[in-house]
C-alpha cells in the first residue's frame, strides 16, 4: 500500500495465474474456493465498511464478506463491461481505475487506497463502467452485492453505511470535476498531494512520508494533464522546497504552502 512495505500480502497466498504480457488477467468474484475474511479481526475495520457496527452485527457481516482475493500488480480486479456481482474492500494495495474514450485513448478516473471501496460503478447498470487495476500485489475482500442488500435489510447501521460508502463516491466524483475544470496545474497537483497524505494519515501512515504507487502518466490522466506537466510540476515544487522527490518516495516538506498554491 501507499507508504509502507509491512503488508499483510506477506501472510497471504500467492495466486498461481500468470497474465499474459499484452493483456493483465480479469479474476472473477465468483471464482471457486478461496481464504476467508473475517472482518471483526481485521486491522482496517474502523475505516471500512464494519466500523459502525457493534460485535454482533460483524459477526453476521462476517457471512457476507466471506472471501478475498489476490490480484497482482498489473493485473484487472475487473474490466468495464463484466456484469456487477460484487463490491471490493480493498484488504491490502491499491487500485485505479481507468476509463476508455470511443477514440480509445484511456483516462485514470481514480486511485483506491487500503479500507476503501471499489466497484460502486456497476451498481446502477449491473455491469462495470470501467477496469480496475492494481498498482501493487494486492488483496481485495469480496462483497456479493446482493447479500449484503439482504443484510442490510436488517442491520440500520450496516445500511447507513453503505449510504455513506455511495454519497462519497459522488462527492469524489465532483471533487474531480472541480480538479478539472478550475484549477491550475499546480493547484491540481498540490491538491492531489495533500488529499493522498490525508488519507494515509486515516490509515496510520505518515502524512508526509509516503511512495506514489501510480505512474507520472497516470497522475497527469488522472489530473487532466500530460505526463511532461505532471513531472515538470512535480520538479518545480522540489526546486521551490515544498518536497522532496526520490523516484517514487515523497516528502512533502511544507504542507502548509502546498495548501496555498
């Protein structure tokens, strides 16, 4: 995951399926036999989607979310167009997902970090609008979509934070069209810097310290810019002492005047 090397992928199992070269792997969620996830011993389960509920209500989410999944590097959780049969909690890595123009270029709509949820996107169609990939070896626990309606039925919270899980999906959503359409690059950049700092710091890492599992060509899609800008605004921020870039590792050195851009 983002900025850190102790992951529980460690402990985990390795999958078997090999991708070719020109094409990552899709794996099904419906695909035979695999571990169990168990939520109420899960070292995230107080920012996903078990953290309002009480010890009973768990135990019966623990019915639901009965396996995870490895995916590796590279590699496609899912592609635009499968049929939606699940939701992904993401147990370990990070995703993105990335969309196709009928031109057949591809634009990076969204990074996916540890505790967040993916695949909302096939909720209203019942089939995927676009493919999520991993951008490290990583584990996701597998929802089936329509049991957790069930139980939702029954448990208030677990339904409140389902609602939750889908009101920030929209708000994400129009946090990026903002990003788009008024912002200068370096706003966008600084933005994007800071909201990822942010969100490891709600997953116990450091808000400064951290390694961007994304390429520079996927920042500038997902900003709306050319990978030469993304790099170059990038360079500008370290020659100016807001950060601090080594490869992929970065510091950022000045939150408070990356906050002012």
């Amino acid at each position: 995951m983002f900025g850190t090397t102790d992951s529980p992928l460690m402990d985990l199992p390795q999958d078997d399926t090999r991708a070719p070269a020109s094409r990552p792997v899709r794996f099904s969620a419906e695909k035979a036999a695999t571990p169990s996830a168990q939520c109420s011993s899960c070292m995230l389960r107080h920012i996903c989607m078990a953290s309002n509920l009480d010890d009973s209500d768990v135990a019966r989410l623990n019915n639901v979310v009965r396996n995870w999944r490895m995916v590796k590097q590279g590699q496609a959780l899912y592609r635009a167009g499968d049929p939606f049969q699940s939701i992904y909690a993401v147990r370990s890595g990070s995703f993105k997902t990335v969309l196709s123009h009928q031109s057949g270029r591809e634009y990076v709509s969204g990074f996916f970090l540890s505790g967040e949820t993916i695949g909302l996107d096939g909720i209203s169609t019942e089939a995927h609008a676009c493919d999520a990939i991993a951008l490290e070896d990583s584990a996701v626990c597998v929802i089936p979509f329509h049991l957790l309606e069930a139980l939702c039925r029954e448990v208030r919270s677990l339904q409140q934070q389902v609602h939750k899980m889908m009101s920030a999906e929209i708000v994400r959503e129009t946090g990026q069209m903002m990003l788009l359409s008024n912002l200068t690059a370096e706003q966008r950049v600084a933005a994007f810097l800071l909201n990822i700092s942010a969100r490891l710091q709600r997953r116990g890492f450091s808000p400064t310290s951290f390694t961007l599992r994304m390429t520079r060509e996927d920042i500038g899609s997902y900003l709306g810019m050319t990978l030469e800008t993304a790099s170059r605004t990038l360079s500008r921020f370290q020659q100016e002492g807001l950060i601090r870039v080594q490869g992929k590792q970065i510091d950022l050195l000045d939150l408070e005047a990356l906050d002012m851009r």
